[in-house]
C-alpha cells in the first residue's frame, strides 16, 4: 500500500481522500491544497464551535511566527481580525494581482489607528483617516 491514496467510504459513497502527499480532501477526491473542503447542498463547509468561557479563533503563522488571528472572544457579539505583526490591511484581486485597498496601520507609534482606504499601491495611511484615488493625494482627509 505504500504510495497510494487512502480513501474513505460511507454507503458506497467516497466522502474523504488523503493523498499520499499528504493533502487531505473531504467532499473532492482530487484535493488542491493542503486541506481542501468542498460543501455540497445547503450545508455550511467549515465550523469551529468553542464551549462556554472559551475564546474561538484561528491562528495563522508563517515559518513559526504568528501573523494574525479570526477571533470571536467569549461572550463577545462581535467577530475580530486582529493583525499581529504590523498592519491590517485588505486587497482584492486574484492572487499576485491583488490591489490592498484598505489599511489600519499596527503598533504603538504616533500613527497606530490610522485608516487608508484606496489604492494602497500608491498610499500609506498619513492621517487619522485617508481616502485615495488612483493618484498619490488624499481626496479626503481627517487630521487630528
């Protein structure tokens, strides 16, 4: 059996496979990444469910290091993306193509909060809150 894919079954039906390169699909047998989930109907693909007093969040390291969390806190109503190292920032696009449009800028200095909203290839954030366009100047600024 060695070098081949483990399948796994229920009613005849391949549910899960886990590739002998070690990515493990569930709902696809043929997965693409390192863990690949593929909803089928109106069924919700992923949940994480924490118990009573307890914080439910993901982590995401690189090489050790952690970079961010998804958290809900206890008893918290409201979700949060914290950045742990420098800051927050949102793209759209595919891939390598992706515009960061949004910006909060991390840590403790005279800057920490400020908000970019627009074409951050062309931005940081120099005020409490930027808003740009294609070009390197504010269209709308609130100073403090």
């Amino acid at each position: 059996m060695a070098n081949q894919d483990i399948d796994f079954f229920t009613d005849a039906t391949q549910r899960m496979t886990l590739k002998n390169s070690g990515e493990l699909g569930i709902g696809v047998t043929g997965p693409n990444a390192w863990l690949h989930v593929k909803s089928i109907g109106t069924k919700e693909t992923f949940r994480t469910d924490a118990p009573v007093n307890y914080d439910n969040y993901w982590r995401m390291f690189r090489n050790g290091t952690e970079y961010g969390r998804f958290i809900n806190f206890n008893g918290a109503t409201a979700f949060y993306i914290q950045a742990a190292r420098g800051h927050l920032r949102l793209a759209s696009g595919d891939g390598g193509n992706a515009i960061e449009s949004f910006e909060i800028i991390g840590g403790s200095g005279s800057d920490a909060g400020f908000v970019g909203i627009g074409d951050y290839s062309s931005f940081t954030a120099q005020r409490l809150l930027d808003v740009y366009s294609n070009s390197n100047y504010p269209q709308f600024r609130i100073l403090i």
